[in-house]
DNA sequence: ATCAACGTTCCGTCTCCCGGAACGAATGCA
DNA sequence: TGCATTCGTTCCGGGAGACGGAACGTTGAT
C-alpha cells in the first residue's frame, strides 16, 4: 500500500500573532474557510482561529451577505462564490502565474516530475501553482501548502537571491527544528551554503523536509532584481536521484531564467511605466 | 479650461450595496487587489471600491501587515502572498472545482472548445475554472470573469435547475438589458424556455451574451439537489456552429452529470459525515 | 433519563474605526 | 524654471459598532 502522504502543511495552528482587529479576525476566519476538510462546523473555526464562538459567528454572517461563505445543512460553512471568484481573479491576474503556468508545463514535461511555482510569505514558502505529472507516485506538495525556507529547495533558492543580512534575520539565531536527520539545523550552514547556490543558479533540498523526498529549485528575479518566488521540481529520491541532479539543475535554473525574464521584458512590475493608464 | 478627463474610461459606479462595516471594505479592498492591472495605485483603489482614501489606506496597511498585500515602489500595491496562498488553497480544496478539473480537460479535448465551470452568485455566474485550448481564437471569457445569469448557457443551466419561484426572482420582473440584438429580454421568456432546458438537458447561448459567442451548458447538482454550478463550453460562433450543438450537447450535459455523481457519490459535502476529525 | 456540546441570541461596555482636513513630495504643464 | 495638480501620508476627535461572557433551546450520545 502506496502511503498517501498528504500532508500539505502542518495542522496550521493558529496565528502566532493574534487577531486584533476585525479585518484580521475576518481575514483568520476566511483562512479557516479555505481548509481542505469543508463543511466547516462554528466551532471547529472558532477553535482553529481561537477567535470566542459568538465572534466567529458574527463573521461568518458577515461573510455570508457578502458571498465571501455559504451556510451549510446542519450549521456548516464553506467557501461562498465571492471567494472562489476572487481566488479564480487572484490567481489569473497575477502576472507572475501567468508567465510561469506555461514554463511549468513545460519543465513537467522534460523532466517528468511535479513542477511548481511558489513565493515567500515571511519565513515560510508558499506553493501556488504546480504542473502535476500523471505518476503513480503522490509527491507530498498540494497548492497552498507552506514549508519553512530553510528546509526546501524553494526556500534555499529565494535566501540564495536576498541580501545576506536579510537571509540571515529570516533564518535568525537559534538551532531550527528538524524535520529529518537530514535537515540542516545551523542558521550559519545555511547561509554557508548560498554562495554556492548562487553559483550553480539551483538549490538541492537532500531530504532535508521529508524522508525520500529531494527536490530543486531556483529563483525568479522580478524587475529591480526583486525575489518574486522560485520555481521548482519535486520528486521520490528513488525516481529523482543524485545523478540526474546534475542533468535536471540546470533545466530548472533555465526554467526560472525564463519566468524571470518575462516578468522583467513583458509586463515591468515596477513604477516606470510612463504611459497613461 | 480643458477638462482632464483622465479618470479610468468606465466610471463603474461601485457596489450596489455599500460596504457597511470594516469587514465588508476590507473585502471590497481585496477585490480590488486582485483585479487584472497591478500594481494599484492608492486612488485607483479608493475610486474602485468607492471608500475614501485614508479608509483604503488604513486597510491597506492591515492587510500589508498580514500579507495579504504587498506594497511596491512608488507607494502601489499588489496581492500579497498570504493571499495567493489563499487563492491556491481555496480552488484546490473546493470539492466541486477538484471533481470538476479532470472532466473539463476531458471535455475539451473532446468537444476542441474551452469548456469551463462556473458557480453562481446572486445573479451572476462567476467563472471558477476553466480548460483552455491552444486555439488562436481568443473566446471572451477569463477565470473570475462574471456574466448575468439572463444571458448566458451557464446562468440559464442553473436557473432551469432552480426552483422556478428562485428563479423568476432572480430574474425580476423588468425588461433585462441587451447585450446584443439577439439578447432575450423579457424575464418571463427566459422563464418560459426553461421547460425546454430541462428536458433536454442542456441551455444553448446563442449570441445572448456577445456577438459571434455561442455556448453550451447543463447545470451541476450536488447533494439534495442543490446547484453547485454548471460546465459550458464557449466558442466562436464559426467554429462553434449551430449543426455541432446537437452533437456537443449532450457531451456537456454527461460532463456536468459526471461532476453531480462525483460530487454526491465522492465526497458527500452533506453534513451526514458522523466519524471524529 | 441524563448530560454534554453545539448553534444561536442578547446586551452593556468601551475599543478603535472613521474620514475630513492638512501637509510634504512628486509629477505634468507652461 | 516656476506653478498647479495630484498623489501618498499623517493627524485626531467623535461616535458607531465590534466585542464576548452569559444564557437559552436543541440535538445526539450515553
């Protein structure tokens, strides 16, 4: 029996820094909303968001005359049309998916294994798009799972192309957690190891997130050589192994290269568009 | 003095409906966030969603902070990546779209048009996902993308699976404004083409919506009935021709009832699941 | 029959949302 | 180069409405 690793993320606690606002706690609530295990029950999203019940309650009224959730049989809840809507908006608009949807096609192909697309979101990698290879073997990575930088290929890849110091204060100053014995724990390996990446233009993750999963990555540079994210390949270690790296790395880093290239020529991100409009 | 008319050439007049409290202009903020022509700049969002400056400001500030928007250079803002990690989660853990991915690429190779699942809100169909051919037509329909349920296959699909109470008052009772020549516009004649639907199964969009468009859809019932959506394929009227519609209809109606079964046999969304977490 | 847990409503307290006015900076025009 | 807009941003006093503990009716399990 194939394990079926699913696990996208972690359980997700709730947010360390507590909702203070309504439009956080809106925002919390809406997170929830969005979890894979719907029809959500009032009090399963007052426990995740640890918001008090009658608050989450009055959210999700809020919400549901706005669309943005339905109610359900029985008192449930789940995503309203609004909010698929604005996923479906959210997801088309940006011109970083955009460029990169066709260029993961294509690296799936060549390579054969899951490719994706994810950004930063403080010191974790957000996974919003990938091109699923039709394989019999389920890589652990759904779209909108999370892994820390400091243990994915993904997250190797964005530290390698911000400034040190600012790769340094994401990793911080303790020992981090392993995940696998494989997992680099020293703030200071890492950052040992960036030059490197940045030299070979891809970062390798060896089993450092998960047993018998390796992946690479690269960077994507927007306009002004900003990090707009990373592209990436995941895959079984047995079916990506140590010798088709050298081969794969660079198909990867050209893949990036190609995403980063568009998103500078196309469509410049940055304020210099002169023209009207 | 010349008038500087330089403000955007639609005066879009904004919501019906004026956001009331934080929550709703929030979201108003957020639609607005998404929409296709990043990055925004601060008036342009105060004029979009209607709200004063200093409230899109404020919020923008709330939401910069929970990653849910990011701001550029030159004072502009952009989705963040809290929120595409949102947009992912939500398209990839809603039931209906993860049934409906499959047979939509299905149904296009088949049928060589884009074919596309659309959800309803209030009275419009909200364009959730969608198949696309590489074919050098471009058809007028992007994810996210609205349509009035009046004038289109995917509204009168949903509509024909309604009650016929529902849907005379989604319809009203005035005359509905036309698209094109071909536009039905009185309420009680959408009504009265309903039977017809139903029997066969299927509505067809003959130019009700845009001109040289035609459409197919049947409507998408998940437990209890309930509409969840509809599939339609869309093509230029040349290459979607009138004697194709007898055949690719029922194509769409065995693509829609295959999501149904799907969705009532699979994963019943239904609050009848007893089991602990 | 008993009990626990859920969804929902109520309401007094007081937080913090609100947006007009004002200011410095950047840009377009003359 | 100088002027006129328009932008993004900050400030702040008034008051709208968010807040959540407590309570209630109901449901499902024991």
């Amino acid at each position: 029996m194939p394990k079926p690793v699913n696990t996208s993320a972690a359980p997700r606690e709730e947010s360390p820094a507590a909702a203070t606002g309504p439009v956080d706690k809106a925002l919390a609530v809406l997170d929830a909303l969005v979890q894979p295990d719907a029809p959500h029950r009032l009090a399963d999203l007052a426990a995740r968001t640890g918001l008090p019940k009658p608050t989450v309650h009055r959210l999700l009224h809020t919400l549901a005359e706005a669309g943005y959730a339905v109610p359900g049989p029985g008192g449930t809840y789940q995503a309203g049309p609004r909010l698929l809507g604005l996923a479906a908006t959210a997801l088309a608009a940006s011109s970083e998916l955009r460029l990169a949807r066709p260029v993961l096609d294509d690296l799936r192909l060549r390579t054969g294994h899951l490719a994706h697309f994810s950004v930063r979101d403080g010191t974790v990698a957000v996974h919003v798009t990938q091109s699923d290879p039709s394989s019999t073997y389920r890589v652990p990575l759904a779209a909108g799972g999370e892994v820390p930088l400091y243990c994915s290929a993904v997250g190797w890849a964005m530290l390698s192309a911000l400034p040190p110091a600012t790769a340094a204060e994401l990793l911080g100053a303790d020992p981090l957690p392993a995940r696998t014995p494989r997992t680099v724990r020293d703030p200071g390996a890492v950052l040992a190891a960036m030059p490197a990446v940045r030299e070979r233009g891809y970062a390798v993750d060896d089993e450092y997130a998960e047993q018998d999963v390796r992946a690479i990555a690269a960077p994507v540079l927007g306009p002004g050589d900003r990090v707009a994210g990373a592209v990436g390949i995941v895959g079984l270690t047995f079916t990506l192994d140590e010798e088709s790296v050298a081969v794969l790395g660079p198909m990867v880093r050209a893949a990036a290269g190609a995403v980063s290239a568009s998103l500078r020529g196309g469509a410049g991100a940055l304020g210099i568009v002169r023209g009207r409009r």
